[in-house]
C-alpha cells in the first residue's frame, strides 16, 4: 500500500510593506484627480498655458512619472550607500541654496527667490534639501553616539549647519521649509538619544527665536495678524485664508461634488498648489478630509513602526531615516492642512504627494522610495538574508 504523503507549501512572504504602498498609491492618483479639478478654470484662463483645461494635470502626471521612476531607481539603492553620501549630498544642497540666491541664476517669483531654471523644469532646492537633511541628520547621529551627552562635540556642530541651511532658506524667503528641516533635525537628534537637558533649553529658546524672527520682518508679521484675523482684512492679507475657509464651510458633510468647487473659479489664489486642501474640502466635503487625513496617518505610523523594527534589528541609521521621513511628511502635511483650516499662519508649504509641483512630488516619491527599501531590508535582515 502506497502511503500519501500531503505536503503544505508555505505562502511567500512580502517583501515590502503593501499596505504603505497602497497608501502612496492612494494619495498619489487623488493628488492627480484634485490637481486636475483645482487647476482647469486657471489653465483655461491663461495665456500661459495655452489656455489647455489639461495643462496643469499634463504636467503633474509627467512629475509623478518621473517621481515613480526615481523612487524605483532609489529603492535599488542600499542604506548603506546613503549612509556614506549623506554628508555629500547635504554640502551639494547647500550649494544649491547658495545657487538659487545669486541673480541671473536664481528665478524669483512673487518676490520670493526658490527655484533654478533648467530650461524645462524649475528645481527647487529647498525639497531637496528635506531629504538632504533626513539623511545627514541620521548619519551625523550615528557618528555622535559616543559623544552625545557632550554639548560642544554633540549639538554645537549640528548646530552651526542648520543655522547656516536657515539663514539661506530665510533669506529666499522660506520659513516653512526651515520649519520642516528644523523639525527633522531636532527629532533625529531626540529620537538618537542625546542629552534631554539641551532639549528642555530648545523647548524655551526656539519659540523665542521664532517670535524675534517673525517681529524683525513686516512681511512674516503681517501673515501672523492675517493668520489671527483674516476677515479684518479679507481683502488683502486676510483674502487667502477667507476663501479657504469659505471652501471648508461649502463642502459641509460631504461636498459639492467632483468639479462643483467655486473658490477655484479665481478667488482662492494657488488653489492646485498650496491650497489643494481647501478645494478638496469644498468638493469632497469631510468625508475627503478624512480620508487624506487617515492617508497621512497611516504613512506616519508606518514610518514610525519600519523604523522601530529596524531599531530592533540594530540597524540604527536605517531606523533614523525611517522616522526621519515619517516626521518630514507628516510635519509637512500637518503645516499645509492646518493652514488651509486657519489654525497656523499662511506657509508656502505644498501638499506631500497631492499638490501640483514638480521638485516636491519626485523628492517625495523618492523619500517613500527609500522608506520602502528600510522595510525592505528589515525584512531580509530579520530571515538571514543579506541585503
């Protein structure tokens, strides 16, 4: 007799995080669909565009294609490789940043200098520099460790660079992006283990250096009053901020619908760009909100969780870009929504991966992209494999 012998094949295992995935999949064709409703009555009305209803949705797809193609190039990209070019490439986004202030290489638009032409794209340095900073901050961290309760040797070093990244990026004008690196920074340095007095020092000196800088320029003063008190003056620096909230009051439970949004129509300046929030409560209602918010969310805690297991594994400068990008992201979409809703003073912060930008949407893709490789090779990691 001849005994059957049932063998059980065991189901493959991932090689990647799915679920983060679908959420960048998630806010990616969302962005392409709202950039298309918030953009066509300003491509329709300009002669810049050709008056082409598709102009802005061409160009954001041809940014997500690109962005796509470099995250694919990065994910192919070891840590370890990152690692030794960290400090390399944060010198070559100070150079960049020194670059774009220089006249006749810079571009100016609406008084703020940010971005080098290149003929067919505008790059702008300072979304560079985001991922720049995640990756230098998480190297020098490690480098530090064995001197991270000494001030001196420690924070002073990290210290003198960001003033010097800020003091560029202030004088473009471009305080929120100074905001994110400087958010970057300081939990890189927290989240590495440095010493908790100097941190308790920046909880009382960095909202006094904040406020001085803010008083010191009638430009960043005029925002906060604005900010404070749009309807004082709704008609000037108050006018943004108006129809932003006049958008989240018309989307009500669940919006006008796809389309049906009016502030679009000319009165809400930027609305594919810095205000895409405000278009997407008008239009989708809470209900949209909600489900960019849970978006967000779900690619914060996923960071956060990724670069926990890499801790785990002992792979610490793995573990600091992974929260790095989750506090980037997330700092960054939590500037630009509360803006919109009126609760932080008007940034020039883009949407991560929703908004219309070129430079923004492939340095974003590219963060995900290496996100998605520290999971990548947790995973191998933790089955003996190399990576």
């Amino acid at each position: 007799m001849v005994s059957m012998v049932r063998t059980r094949t065991r189901p493959p295992q991932q090689q990647f995080d799915e679920l983060l995935l679908w959420a960048l999949a998630g806010l990616l064709m969302l962005g392409l669909v709202m950039v298309y409703s918030a953009s066509i009555a300003t491509a329709e009305g300009s002669k810049f565009t050709g008056q082409e209803p598709a102009y802005y949705l061409i160009r954001h797809g041809i940014f997500v294609l690109i962005g796509v193609t470099a995250g694919i190039a990065a994910f192919s990209v070891p840590l370890q490789q990152w690692q030794n070019y960290a400090p390399y490439l944060f010198m070559l986004g100070v150079l960049l940043l020194i670059l774009v202030l220089i006249p006749g290489i810079g571009r100016e638009v609406n008084g703020s200098r940010r971005w080098l032409s290149l003929f067919v794209i505008n790059l702008q340095p300072s979304e560079l520099m985001k991922l720049f900073a995640v990756l230098y901050a998480s190297s020098y961290v490690v480098r530090k460790t064995s001197v991270k309760d000494t001030f001196f040797k420690a924070f002073l070093p990290m210290f003198v660079v960001i003033m010097l990244v800020g003091t560029l990026l202030l004088t473009e004008p471009d305080m929120g992006a100074f905001v994110v690196i400087l958010a970057i920074t300081v939990c890189a340095l927290w989240l590495g283990g440095f010493n908790g007095k100097v941190f308790a020092a920046l909880v009382f000196a960095v909202p006094i250096g904040f406020a001085l800088l803010i008083v010191s320029s009638p430009y960043r003063l005029k925002r906060v009053t604005g900010f404070m008190d749009p309807w004082a003056d709704a008609f000037g620096s108050g006018y943004q901020l108006s129809h932003a909230l006049i958008a989240f009051g018309r989307g009500e439970w669940t919006g006008v619908g796809l389309g049906g949004s009016v502030e679009k129509l000319f009165y809400l300046p930027e609305a594919h760009t810095d205000f895409l929030m405000a278009v997407i409560a008008e239009e989708l209602g809470l209900f949209g909100v909600a489900v960019v918010l849970m978006l967000f969310a779900l690619f914060v805690i996923r960071a956060m969780q990724i670069g926990r297991h890499a801790a785990f594994l002992e792979r610490f400068y793995p573990a600091l870009v992974a929260q790095g990008i989750g506090v980037w992201l997330g700092v960054q979409a939590m500037i630009n929504i509360g803006v919109n809703m009126g609760v932080l003073p008007t940034k020039g912060l883009t949407l991560p991966f929703l908004s219309f930008g070129g430079s923004g949407v492939v340095v974003n893709c590219v963060a995900a992209a290496i996100l998605l490789r520290v999971d990548y090779e947790n995973r191998r990691v933790a089955r003996g494999l190399p990576v």
